[in-house]
C-alpha cells in the first residue's frame, strides 16, 4: 500500500525534444482612418527577422533628499508611474531569392524596396491628411503572429537600410518601432489598394494562388 502511494504521489521529470514547427510570421500594416477594419497596404516579412527586441519601459523617478542619521542621511525616493509601452527593434534582412511568403512574385531586394515603400507611403498619406485639415490619420500596426502580439506602432530615430562588403547581394535593415496601444486582432488587407493582393487577385501562376489560400488559412486560424 506504501509503495503504491509512493508510486501515486512520486513525479518522473524527463528531457523531451520539442521540434520547433511554428510558423513565425511578421507583418507590418497601414490601417485606413476611422474605424476601417480594412489593411491600406500590408508587407509580410519574407525572412523573419533576425532578431527582434521589444522593451518595454518602467516609468519611474528616483531622487534622494537629505534624511536621518539611521539611513546614512539620505532618504531616497521614487515616483512610479506605470508600464509604458514597448519599444520594439527588429534587425534582419530580406535575402536575395523569391520566397514562398509572397508566392515567388519579389526578389530580395523587390521585397526590401517593398518595406521601404510602406514606410514612404505612411508618411505621405498622413501627410495628406494634414494638409487638408483632416484630423483622421492612418495608422501603422505590427502583428507578431508566432506570439499573438498586435501592436499599434510609430517609426522612431533612423530607419537603416544597408549594404555591406563580406554579402553585397544582401540588403540589411534595422528598424525601431514605438508601440502606441495594443491591438485586438489582425486586419483584413483590402485587395482594391494593396498592390501584392492585387497581383494575386489577377491570377498569377496557380501554384501562387494555392499558396496564398494557405497563407490565408494559416493567418485566420490565428
């Protein structure tokens, strides 16, 4: 009966291997103004990133003022004023081949002209809206899909876009992102304005079109 309780109650801990077969997904979006659920021009990562960082920042303020003898005549204190929101930094590069993340349409260095061009194109549709008044602007969005993580996000300091020497048929970028407020979910590219879904939408190669159905299925499962 001991032995039989001891066997109940005893844990057997064992290393077991884990394959690594989660699609790892990073998608930058420009969100149309107002409450549009539709995406204006969306870029999928066609390498994920090297690394991405994202560090989130305690705001908090320490001062010390003069204080008894017991605490070695100082007195420190701290003003703490919550958890702002992330800083993200993503490094990485593009490659020089067609990947299967766009159904072979862009090279490496297409798909990197590709994410020069979002960020190009934000600033000149916000810009637009200013110059006519219009308060509503776009929006700029990050989806992490490997860990569930949507943020609304702002392009901060220099965005870094470079060649070197020992890989001259590679292009490097380096990006820093503030997050503004998280987001609830993904939203849905509008095939009218996003020119990638348009070319698939006119009917590339079948074997294109098959693989964006997966894409697609892959994205809504999340």
């Amino acid at each position: 009966m001991a032995n039989a309780l001891t066997s109940l109650l005893s844990q057997n801990f064992r290393t077991v291997k884990v394959p690594n077969v989660r699609l790892a997904l990073y998608t930058l979006s420009i969100r149309s103004p107002g409450f549009s659920l539709l995406s204006f021009f969306t870029y999928t990562f066609a390498i994920s990133p090297m690394s991405l960082r994202k560090a989130p920042v305690a705001m908090s303020a320490v001062y010390d003022s003069s204080g008894p003898a017991s605490k070695g005549g100082v007195t420190r204190n701290i003003d703490s004023f919550g958890m702002a929101p992330p800083i993200f930094m993503l490094e990485g590069t593009t490659g020089w081949d067609r990947h299967n993340i766009d159904g072979y349409i862009f090279t490496g260095q297409q798909s990197v002209q590709q994410l020069q061009y979002l960020f190009e194109l934000y600033a000149q549709l916000n810009q637009a809206q200013k110059n006519v008044n219009n308060p509503n602007l776009y929006t700029l969005e990050l989806y992490d899909y490997f860990n569930q993580d949507y943020w609304q996000v702002e392009p901060i300091g220099e965005m870094e876009f470079r060649l070197t020497a020992q890989a001259p048929m590679l292009t490097f970028y380096s990006l820093r992102l503030a997050a503004i407020q998280p987001v609830s979910a993904p939203i849905i590219s509008d095939i009218f304005a996003d020119p990638v879904q348009q070319i698939f939408a006119a009917g590339a190669s079948s074997a294109a079109s098959g693989l964006k159905d997966a894409i697609s299925g892959i994205l809504g499962a999340y």
